[in-house]
C-alpha cells in the first residue's frame, strides 16, 4: 500500500467547491483518503492573482505513483485548466503530490502554512518532517 499527501488548490470562482468536489472524487479511487479543512490563502508567486482555496489529503492507495500523477492531471484538465494557466495566474484546478511513501516529491509545496495546518488538522504525523 503507498502513502500520499497531496495538497489541492484553486483561485477561481466557485474554486472551493472545485476543490471540495475534487475531495469527494479522489476518495473513489483510494484506499482510504482523508482532507483537511478548505484554507484560503494568499498566493506566493510575484504575478498578481486571486487568493487560492487549499486543502492537504493524506491518502492510502495501491495505485503507483505515475498512475496518480496522471489522474491528478486529468481531473485538472477536466476542471479547466490549461498549460499557459499558471503563468497568467488563472488555475481552476492544482492537485500536487507532495510527498509519496517516504519521500518528499514538493518540498516547496511541505513547508507552506496551510499544508502544515492542515496536516496538524489532520493530526498526522508527518507535519514534523518540516518545520
């Protein structure tokens, strides 16, 4: 069984139902899946844009890695959003697999305030990785 978190995103319009709807998805195709709180945070990025709705998962599933990682892509596809997204500061929808197993795929992405927040909401055990 491998072992994620992944961490959820989006600054558009109606982004934190996307983000809660793309929750309710996600725990259909694992093992066993678990959210944190929906957090609206300010982006860290120097191109202006809308504050972002983020949620962190810890996630349990028998799927590999690279199977995940398109998934992922795919639902964010599906919800809008394009290669040129990011770089003009519209993103429907972001799903990043932070850490798999052991090891940390996102360091950047393990030290923002809201996915230590919503790892110690989840009370798990993996927010003493980063502090």
């Amino acid at each position: 069984m491998n072992r994620a978190i992944v961490c959820l995103g989006s600054n558009v319009p109606g982004g934190k139902l996307l983000v809660k709807k793309s929750c309710v998805e996600i725990r259909g195709l694992v093992s066993s899946a678990k959210f944190s709180s929906c957090y609206e945070t300010v982006p860290v990025s120097s191109i202006p844009q809308p504050n972002y709705h983020n949620c962190v998962g810890v996630l349990e599933t028998e799927l590999e890695y690279e199977d995940l990682f398109r998934i992922f892509k795919e639902m964010e596809k599906a919800a809008g959003r394009t290669p040129g997204g990011k770089k003009v500061g519209i993103v429907p929808l972001d799903i990043d697999i932070a850490m798999w197993n052991d090891e940390i795929k996102k360091p950047r992405d393990m030290m923002q305030d809201y996915m230590q927040i919503g790892l110690m909401e989840l009370n798990d055990p993996s927010c003493r990785l980063v502090k």
